[in-house]
C-alpha cells in the first residue's frame, strides 16, 4: 500500500522520499498484465472532449500517445484509465478539456468541488491518490537515488525540523550531523534541499545545547538501506530476566527490502531471539508483498487456522470492475520485484534478488510483537498491523496513532509520469480495513529524539521493553 503524500520524513540525503513508496508491480505494467500490448500508435478520438462516463473507451486506445493536440491523448488516457481502476470512479466529475494538462487533469478528478446544477451531489476529497514522474517512481521503487545527503528529518511537536535518521557514511555522518539534531535553515530550497542528483546546499544546523553551525553537503550516489539496524536490545535500566529482545528498524519496503527482511530475520533467530520489538515509526509504506513476507515471518504457524488452512494478510477489495484480490500468509517466498525501469547510475547486478520465488521463510511463530509507530507510519506498514491482529498476534502498539491509509494503488506509467490512483482498499482476515481515523496505540508515548534509534534509552523502544518487564504501559505513558 503507498502514503498519502510527501511528509515531512524526506530521505533528504538518499533522495527518497518515503512517502510515496507503493503497493506496485513495478515499471509500466500492472497486476492485471498492462504492458506494452496496451500502447496504442493511433486514437479515432478524445473522449474528454465531450466525456460520457457511461460508455468510455478503454485506457488500452490512448496509452503511451505523447504527441497530438495539446495533452489531448495523455488527459485520454488519464480519464479512460480512471474509469477502469479507480476505486471511486462513479464520482469522478471531468474538468473542462482546456482547464489543465494532463498531471492538473488527473488531481482535478480528485479535488473537491461543490455541488452545481450539473453534479448536484459534491465530489469528495481524495488526498491519497497521486501521480509523479517516472524518474521519482524509479527512485521511490529501488530506493536508490543518484544523488543525496543521507539524513532524513521530521516536525517535532514543537515545530521544528528534527533530524531522525542519519545513514551511517553518508555526507551528513561524516559532517557529524546525528539524530536530535535541528535543521535552522537552507541557503537553498527546491533541488538543494530535495537533490535526487548532483547538487550541494549548505545548511544552517544545531545540535541540542550547542550553537548553530553551517554545514556544507554535497550529494553522493545513495542505495537507502530498508533495514539498517537489526540487533538484540540491552534496555535500560536493567535487563528483562531470561528474554532477548531483537529490535528490527524497517524505514520502508523498497524493491530490496524484501531480501534484507529475511537476512534480518534469520540473524535473530540464530541470536535466540524470543521477544521482537518492530520499528515502524517512520515507515510510510512501499511494496505490500515486502510487508506480507515480514508480516508471515512475524507470525509463523500463528497465520495458520485450523485443518492447515492459511489465513488471509489482506483481501483488496476493488471497484467492482477489477477482480479482488486475496494475499495469503506464506510460508515462502511469493513475489519478486518487477523493477523495468531503473533510476540512471543505479547498478542492478549488485541489486539483484537474492531469495527467489519459492524459497522458505524463516519463522519466529511469535504469539506477541511489539511495533513502534507514529503519525508517519502509513499504509503498508499498518496493513501489516492490521494482518496480524487478524490472526490474533497481540500487537502492542508503542507510540503514537498511525496515519490511517488502508487504501492501496498499482503503479501505471504514461507519457513519462507514473499514476497512482487509488484502487483499493484493505481487509484483514477478520474482515477489518476501516482505520483511516489510525491505529491507536496501547501505550501513547511521543518521539522524543534524545537518543539514536535502536538505543534502549530511547523512549519508544524503553517503553516496549518496559512493557515487556511488567506487562504494563510504563508510568509514563498516557493510556
């Protein structure tokens, strides 16, 4: 499943943005088979001209037409292919042909409008779907970026940018940037401040009692690691009697994570591993296949019912012209990433998947995990909550309420952007998906940026091993 819209999370020095990692089979095809065979050379007309809803052409008569009268083909394309996919297609409500080009066309067909005369009933605001350039769809898939700064930052509740994660090498590392840090400003915004490519900015930064200083960076070729912390937990004050504890940081569910997911699980069972603390709280989401693998990790026999039977991860219920589609848990691995377009510099021999379709999942059969959220947590990563309180894993929920995006979307590339329109929405085995108020937390505690991530005096992590020792949100939190 994919995030709503850019955050303030932005992988600043890897040059990706986290929040728009999708749910998708990758490059211009789609889970029902759109490759090349839909791209059209000719087109007797353009619907959007004069649009009736009720018998529109197929999407597969304007794909890949980027020449002709003024956007004529793409906003074609765009509307036919909404009508097919989107998951709210009955109140799409067409704009003039003239108004927009063909990315105005697509968030004209999201935005609310009141109700007129023609459309009495006002059309909904839709803040989930999106549509961005293939270069930053490539980008957002593979995690690799050809050029970044390698931290990322956040709004604190007080309203300054805190920096969150900091990629151990990167140019803000060596520039000794580290998490708590705040950002007091750029001498540049736009492509210094967001780079994805060559480019350098100087920043105005201030570690906590310290004075501001300026920092010059430089962006560097940036593969994002998915899982950079995988490690048994040493909490403080003391240690919980006769448990380790392993605590797994996922900052997304790239192209590759899906492979690093299954290292990282196999090296804590290997370290007798027996309590697992998920760190969720800046995961905006990404392939769902990478989340149903962990999620089935996490579980183990737990996903299985009775007589044997699997149980289901999430049931994607689409628009009533789509098929529905059932993920199982698995007890292997089930997808590999279809990447066919790759961001310029990025080495795919040195990328390539490592466990193939079919290789068995290592299992952690755990009957409770612990997961660490906030606000950012979105979308695939609270499918994967939703997943396993649907076969009754006890997740407690550390943090704060997530985003609440059970919706999901398929990349579907035209013309040098890549749409993203909402196509469904998500259910668990229990039948649940209506959470787009969030998921609440057992135990409200506020990110708090005194210590790195994976420190077991950091306050979210500390909340959960103190739950762990008493079986209680500690006094701290507010319930």
């Amino acid at each position: 499943m994919f995030s709503k819209s850019f955050s303030h999370l932005t992988f600043a020095a890897s040059g990706l943005l986290a929040a728009l990692l999708l749910t998708a089979c990758g490059g211009g095809s789609d889970t029902r088979g759109c490759g090349s065979d839909c791209d059209a050379t000719t087109s007797p007309s353009y619907p959007i001209v004069d649009p009736d809803m009720n018998s529109l052409p197929p999407s597969s008569s304007y794909a890949n037409i980027c020449t002709g009268q003024p956007w004529y083909p793409e906003k074609s394309f765009v509307l036919t292919y909404m009508n097919e996919n989107y998951l709210w297609y009955s109140e799409m409500v067409p704009p003039s042909v003239d108004q927009y080009n063909e990315v105005g066309y697509f968030e004209a067909l999201l935005s609310y409008r009141p109700g007129t005369s023609a459309h009495p009933v006002p059309h909904p605001v839709d803040s989930y779907s999106y549509v961005t350039s293939t270069y930053m769809a490539d980008i957002m898939d593979t995690g690799y970026s050809p050029g970044g700064y390698g931290f990322s930052w956040v709004t604190d509740r007080n309203g300054l940018q805190r920096v969150a994660y900091v990629a151990p090498g990167s140019p803000a590392a060596q520039a000794g940037m580290r998490r708590g840090g705040v950002l007091r400003g750029f001498d540049s915004y736009g492509a210094g401040t967001y780079p994805y490519g060559a480019n350098s900015t100087t920043l105005s930064y201030q570690d906590p009692g310290s004075a501001v200083r300026s920092i010059p960076l430089a962006t560097v070729p940036f593969q994002q690691d998915p899982v950079p912390i995988v490690s048994i937990v040493t909490p403080s004050p003391f240690p919980v009697n006769n448990r380790k504890i392993g605590y797994l940081l996922v900052l997304d569910y790239s192209s590759i994570a899906q492979d690093k997911l299954i290292d990282a699980i196999t090296s804590l069972r290997v370290q007798g591993m027996n309590e697992l603390v998920l760190d969720l709280r800046y995961n905006q989401g990404g392939f769902i296949h990478a989340a149903q693998s962990l999620a089935s990790m996490i579980a183990g026999s737990n996903a299985v019912g009775g007589f044997g039977m699997v149980r289901t991860f999430e049931r994607q219920v689409y628009n009533g012209k789509v098929p529905n589609v059932t993920l199982p848990f698995t007890t292997t691995v089930t997808w590999q990433p279809g990447i066919t377009s790759l961001p310029p510099g990025y080495n795919n021999s040195s990328n390539r998947v490592k466990y193939s379709i079919g290789y068995p999942l290592p299992a952690l059969n755990l009957s409770r995990v612990y997961i660490l959220t906030t606000d950012l947590t979105a979308s695939a990563s609270e499918s994967l909550i939703n997943a396993l309180r649907g076969v009754d894993v006890d997740v407690v929920q550390i943090g704060t309420l997530t985003a609440g995006i059970p919706y999901g979307s398929n990349r579907r590339d035209n013309c040098g952007e890549a749409y993203y329109p909402i196509e469904y929405q998500g259910f668990n085995n229990k039948g649940f998906g209506d959470y787009t108020g969030g998921l609440a937390p057992t135990c409200l505690v506020h990110d708090d940026f005194n210590y790195p991530l994976g420190d077991g005096r950091e306050a979210l992590l500390n909340a959960a091993t103190e739950y762990i020792r008493t079986g209680q949100c500690p006094a701290t939190a507010t319930q």
